[in-house]
C-alpha cells in the first residue's frame, strides 16, 4: 500500500501501522484523535524542551541579566498585567507580587520586555510557522524534499517584500511588508504547485528542478531590486536574504501570530486527510477525501505559514526540511502527531539558532538564515546520504 | 494583553473585556497601523523649532532637522573664503602627477576651550517628527555610518560623556568609548543597552532602524539628526546636536572654530578657469566592483569645495553611488580619481587600481593620478572638515605659489 508513496514511506519503517490507524478513521479527517503514550511523551518531551530553551534564552543575551532576575522580571510583568486589572476595576488592591527581583541594570526590565522577551516570542512562532508549512507541503507534494525554501517559496516570499521595500510601500507599515510576503509566497506556491505535477503526482526530481528554476527567477528578481533601489532599501534587502531576527517588536509578534494561528488550525484540521492523501490520490479519494480542495487549502495554508515566517525575518532556510523529517524519525509519519511535533520542534530550533546569533558575536547580530543554513546543508547531505543507504535514494 | 504598549504587555486601563476580545481579532491591521505611525523609516524635514544661533535658551523644540534639506542652503556667511577680487588669483602649481595622498595625519578635531555646562532639559523634534526629551545628557552613545554625531559631540567638549560609538569615528579623542557597531551594520539594541546611555544620537544611515525603535521603546530617548552630509549642512548639525544635548553656546563657538577653519581651507583653493574634473570611486576589493559617487554621496561636496569638478554629478548620474561600466567611465574621462585610502589598499595600491578595466584608459588613470584619503575623514563632515578641505586641496593641487 505505502509502497505507491516513497517519500513517506523511505524514512520511515513504522509507516504501515500508522497509517492503517489514521486509514480505518471512520470520517476523513474528523477522526477522534487517541494519542498513545508514546506520543504524549514525544509532545511531552518537545514541550518541555521547548519552555526550558525559552526560559535559558530568555535569560541569555548581550545585556547581562542574572536568571533569578529575569523570573523576577516577569513575575513583575504579570503584577503589572494584574494591578492595570486591579486599578480598572477600582479595586483600591495592591498586586502581590510587587517584591519580585528587578534586574540590576537600570534598563535591564525594560530591555527584557521590549527587546528579548518580543524576540524569543517571534523566534518561536517563526520556527513553528516555517516546520509546519514545511510538513505540509512534505505531505500535499508526497514529496520529501518539499521545502519553502527548497522550492523556492520562501524566495517569492522574499520578492514580494522586496516589492513592498523598493517601490516604497513599506513605509506605510510593517503590516505591507507581511502582506506582500503573504502574496508572494502565495503565487509563488501555486506556481510550484502547477509546475510540478503531473498525472495527478509530483516527482522528487521534477520539484527539485522546478524549485530550482523558481529560485533563480526569484533570485534575478531580487538582485534587479537590489540594483534599482536606493541605499537605504538595500540594507533593508539584504537583511531580508539573510533573515534576522533583530528588530522583533510586540507590534511584529501580534502582526504574525493571528498568520500563524490561522495556518496552523488548519494544518491541523487536515490532519487526518493529509494522512489519507498519503496512501496515493486514489485511495483518498475513495476514501472520501476531497483531493483538489485538500491540496488548495493546504497551498493557502503554507502561503499563510511561509508568510508568518519570513514577513519580518526574511529567509531563514531548511528549517522546514530539518524538522519535519527529525520528527519523523522520531514520531512516525502520522500527521496528527507530526505537525504538533514539528511545530514544537521548529519553534526549539530557530529558538536555539537565534540564540546563537544574538551572543555568539559581540556587539553585532549574526544572520540567522546564516546560521540555520549551517546546520542545515549537513543535515540535508547527512539526509541525502541516509536514504541512499537505506532505500537507494530518490528517485 | 495589548501588544501595542511599547513599555509593558500590560492592559490598557480603558479596554473593557469585550473590547479586549475585539482588538485582538483586528490586532494585524490595528497594530500595523500603529506600526506605520511609529516607523522612523521616511523622516521628514521637522516643520516647527528654529536652528539654535544664540546660546539662550531654547524657546520651542529644538529641530534635529533643518527646514527644507540642509544641503540646499548656502554655506553660512562667515564660512565662506574672501572673494577672489580682493587678494592676488591664487593659481595652482602645476597639476600633480602621480599618487597623491590627502595628509591628514596633522589633523586635529577642534574642540571648543570652554566646557559648557548642559542646560537640561531639552526637548527635541527629532528627523522622524517625534518630540524627545532630554533630561542627562552624561551616557551618550552615537551612532551613524560616518562618524559625523561622534565627532560633533567631542567638537562640542561632551567628549568624555560619549559611552558609544560608530566605528567610523577615527579620531583619537574617541578611542575610549565602545565601538558598537564592530562590522558596521546590524546594530544590536541589547548590546546598546548595556552600555545604559541617557540619550543615544542617530540618523537613518544605519540600522535596522527598529533596533532605534527598539532603544525608544526601551525607553532611551532616541534623536534622529539629519542623514544628509553636505558641506553647508554642517553648521546646522553642530547647532542641532549642541541645542539637543543643551550646549547651544557650545555648538556656537565649535562653529567659530569649524568656520575658522573653512574659510583657511577655502582661502587655498586655487581659482582655475579650467577645473579639475575628479571622480570619487568607492572600490572594494579585486572583484572590479566599484562605485562612482554623484550628488547626494558627500563626495560631490568635498570635490567642489576643492574647486574641482565632481565627475559623478557632471555626466548625470542620479544615485549617491552608481555601478558603472568601464566603458561609461572611459567615456567620463576624469583627471583625477579620488579613493578612500582602505579602498585603494583593497585593489593593491594604484598599480592595482590601474589593472581593472577601464581606468588605465582614463586620463587620470594614464597619468596615475589617483588621491587617496583616509577612510574616516571624507565624509564625516564634522568639525575636522574645514582642515580635510586643505588637506585635500594640497593633495589634488599641489601647494599653491
């Protein structure tokens, strides 16, 4: 049965039991979630990861703060959150926990919420967001190598906020930016998306080459942007093909996280179909899935992911690749584990390397899309390599 | 939890609950409406305050910007060199030949001799029409990509008050305070803020600018001067800088000095009926990349005031800095070449510099006279400008008879 689909089915060993489990799912896609024990640790153990790194990074920075004081920084954020409440309701109270540890910088709270506590925010939601998008389209391309950044989405992206930067946009707000990234990544999806297919399937060598034609127009684009724009754009530009996550603002996190609730919500309602999408097109329709509406929504769905992810940080590449295929050794194939795991998992690593790029050098703020590319390219030749031990490859 | 208070995710005391509920579900558009009112990305000529030309104390804001672009007025009177009727034509030697390097080893920044007590507070309307107070100005950090605020603030006496810098300033007064800004780019708030400044100075030609944004929200009054740098410009940054940190007397005095110094600098300037037609190009590198400056980049100043031609400007060029071809500047044509001293390194000297393409075939190129001037002097346009003038001057001149 799973032999119709190599992506999912060459990393994977566990395949079959899982997806039989998704396969007898009395209605497509609605089925009751039982989540066994192993997948509660696996959630579990991400979970925690997750909020231990966002504790430590949030306590590690170029601003020495010692980590009983950033406890007590936010202790001290939710007493004000609580006595704004007191004072509206004209209570008279006094919010309890006023005693907590400042920190002993004079700017040291304020830098906490306005500049680390925004930015580790983002970092998660840019990592969840980018891990997502890239599980879904792994499972709507039946493709391993399905990647925004791969594929060049994440690049159109890129071109629609140049678009947005040089033709001056920009300056009406931030929100532009988002949107044209939005935009960008949404043609630039359904280009690959027509490009690709063929008979009803994308190939790995067609997707990858059609990635590669996507990328080179994207990146002429970008470098005629580069050309024609005024100094001040470029900078602006530039930062954008490195992805950073400098800058982070409350105003960035509110603006991204509506982008990547809606992508992830329904991500995760197409769970149980994605996992039918997986036994071949056939199958999924016979069993009742409604195949070209699944793969449309899910396009939007990685539009809106991809856009939350790079709308203020630019390209920060592999993430989507890394995690999804981690996870699936770790987790199995199944979609409504999968997608939950990789966010946990997406948003841990661009924690991490983001942490990297704001101490590793001092003074100065390293390009994240650098640093995940780092890690990332290895992984991609290590993946590479894996699977041409294991099952000879891609075809 | 209302995102859009800068200070503290805290609820706005007027939001009931309903409303709450409501704001969230429009947060993308409200919030980035905000977020356009906030971004310092277009900043505008300031259209209230008057430049500080007294050393009484302001009456409204002080501008960090002047009206109109700075570059438009004329260079204040007592800057500008005694006409040529009244003293001999002043005719150069005969036009060097060969490599000549700008000696700006004896340049000393002028500093005003009185130090001045800051009077504070100050309100300040900075380049993106936010007011900012002033209330210490004993923490300064500043930054921008040629070193222009640094070096206006040590000019002013306030030297020892400055935390942080740019990397462009050069000067050896400004060794001790931190570099912040060690690759040039990509400022890091934190970092910054460690250094607890009481007022950071600014411009738009470094960033990312919501790294400043981020400063402000922090709560460190940020004050964005004028990005611009040109010659009549200067005295207006002096006394916008010196009205922002309460020395407008000061920023009075250093323009004595810096005005001294000009018209010394211009008085020197040969009077050729036949200019010098010179060219800035910023080269990097083997890779035979290189940028010709044109008007807006500074350079075009710094080559008029010498009395010379600004090649960039003359064939039409739009930019501040545009790629050219070689053979758009064969057609160019200049006499001399102007590089930053760490630009001509870059290319292995002249000898380099004549290998790439297209600059053997220039006159300039032909005669190898190529004038190199140190990195962080051209275009800083601060106090030490009038002396870079002469220094200048002598290098693309010759020392006048």
């Amino acid at each position: 049965m799973t032999a119709t689909i190599p992506a999912e089915a060459g990393t994977e060993t566990r395949t079959p039991q899982e997806s039989k489990e998704s396969a007898v799912a009395p209605k497509p896609g609605r089925a009751p979630t039982k989540r066994t024990a192993k997948d509660r640790l696996i959630l579990g153990t991400l979970a925690a990861a997750l909020a231990v790194t966002a504790v430590v990074a949030a306590g590690t920075g170029q601003l020495p703060i010692a980590p009983m004081e950033v406890v007590g920084s936010i202790i001290h954020g939710f007493n004000n959150w609580l006595q704004g409440w007191l004072d509206y309701f004209g209570t008279g109270w006094n919010a309890p926990f006023g005693g907590a540890p400042l920190p002993e910088h004079a700017r040291g709270y304020e830098t906490l919420w306005s500049v680390r506590f925004p930015r580790v925010v983002l970092a998660m939601i840019v990592g969840a967001a980018l891990a997502c998008a890239g599980t879904v389209m792994q499972g709507v391309f039946g493709n391993p190598l399905a990647e925004p950044a791969v594929v060049g989405v994440s690049s159109g992206a890129a071109v629609g906020a140049s678009t947005a930067i040089v033709t001056g946009l920009a300056t009406q707000g931030n929100w532009v930016v988002a949107i044209f990234a939005f935009l960008g990544g949404l043609i630039t999806t359904l280009l690959v998306y027509s490009l690709s297919r063929s008979k009803g399937r994308t190939e790995v060598v067609t997707l990858v080459l059609t990635g590669i034609a996507v990328n080179a127009f994207t990146f002429a684009m970008i470098a005629f942007y580069t050309y024609v724009a005024d100094p001040n754009a470029r900078e602006q530009l530039i930062f954008w093909q490195l992805g950073s996550l400098n800058g982070a603002s409350w105003l960035s996190v509110a603006s991204v996280l509506p982008l990547l609730l809606a992508g992830l919500l329904m991500a995760f309602l197409a769970a149980g179909q994605l996992d039918l999408l997986a036994l071949g097109e056939r199958s999924a329709r016979h069993l009742g899935v409604n195949v070209e509406r699944l793969r449309m929504t899910m396009i939007v769905t990685v539009a809106l992911l991809v856009g939350a992810g790079v709308a203020f940080t630019g390209i920060v590449s592999f993430v989507g690749l890394v995690v999804p295929h981690l996870i699936r050794i770790i987790a199995g194939p199944g979609h409504k584990l999968l997608l939950p795991a990789s966010a946990l998992g997406g948003a841990l690593l661009v924690l991490l390397a983001d942490l990297g790029a704001r101490t590793l050098v001092t003074y100065s703020d390293l390009p994240l899309g650098m640093l995940t590319a780092l890690i990332g390219g290895p992984f991609f030749f290590w993946l590479l390599r894996r699977t041409r031990n294991e099952q000879g490859g891609w075809a | 939890m209302n995102f859009s208070v800068p200070q503290l995710p805290a609820p706005a005391g007027r939001f009931g609950r309903k409303k709450r509920a409501a704001g969230l579900l429009a947060s993308l558009a409200a919030v980035a409406l905000l977020a356009s009112g906030c971004a310092p990305a277009t900043p505008g000529p300031s259209g209230t305050g008057s430049t500080q030309t007294s050393a009484a104390k302001p009456a409204g804001p002080v501008a960090a910007c002047t009206e109109g672009t700075a570059g438009k007025l004329p260079l204040p009177a007592d800057w500008q060199a005694p006409s040529p009727a009244t003293g001999a034509t002043k005719t150069a030697a005969k036009a060097p030949t060969g490599p000549q390097t700008a000696n700006t080893a004896a340049i000393t920044l002028p500093i005003v001799a009185n130090k001045a007590t800051p009077t504070l507070p100050t309100t300040v309307t900075s380049c993106d029409k936010q007011l900012v107070d002033v209330t210490d100005v004993s923490r300064i950090v500043t930054i921008d990509l040629n070193g222009t605020l640094t070096e206006i603030v040590h000019g002013l006496g306030l030297g020892a008050n400055v935390v942080g810098r740019d990397r462009a300033a050069d000067f050896p007064q400004a060794a001790n305070a931190t570099v912040v800004t060690p690759t040039g780019h990509d400022l890091n708030a934190e970092a910054i803020t460690a250094l607890n400044p009481s007022v950071v100075l600014t411009d738009t030609t470094i960033g990312p600018l919501e790294v400043q944004e981020q400063l402000r929200a922090v709560g460190i009054p940020v004050i964005f001067f004028d990005p611009s740098r040109t010659l009549p410009g200067i005295s207006h940054q002096i006394n916008a800088v010196a009205g922002a940190l309460g020395v407008a007397a000061a920023g009075v005095e250093l323009n004595k000095l810096v005005g001294a110094d000009m018209v010394a600098a211009l008085s020197m300037v040969p009077q050729d009926s036949t200019p010098t037609r010179v060219a800035f190009l910023y080269v990097r590198g083997t890779a035979g990349v290189y940028l010709m400056a044109g008007p807006g980049s500074g350079a075009d100043d710094m080559i008029k005031a010498v009395g010379a031609t600004d090649v960039g400007t003359e064939i039409g060029l739009k930019m501040p800095f545009t790629q050219l071809t070689s053979e758009a500047l064969i057609k160019a044509a200049p006499d001399a070449l102007l590089l930053m001293t760490g630009g001509l390194e870059s290319v292995g000297g002249v000898d380099g510099l004549v290998k790439i393409q297209g600059i053997a075939q220039t006159p300039a190129g032909a005669n190898k006279r190529v004038v190199d001037v140190a990195d962080g002097t051209l275009l800083s346009f601060g106090p030490r400008t009038g002396q870079i003038i002469k220094a200048l001057s002598l290098a693309v001149h010759g020392a006048p008879q």
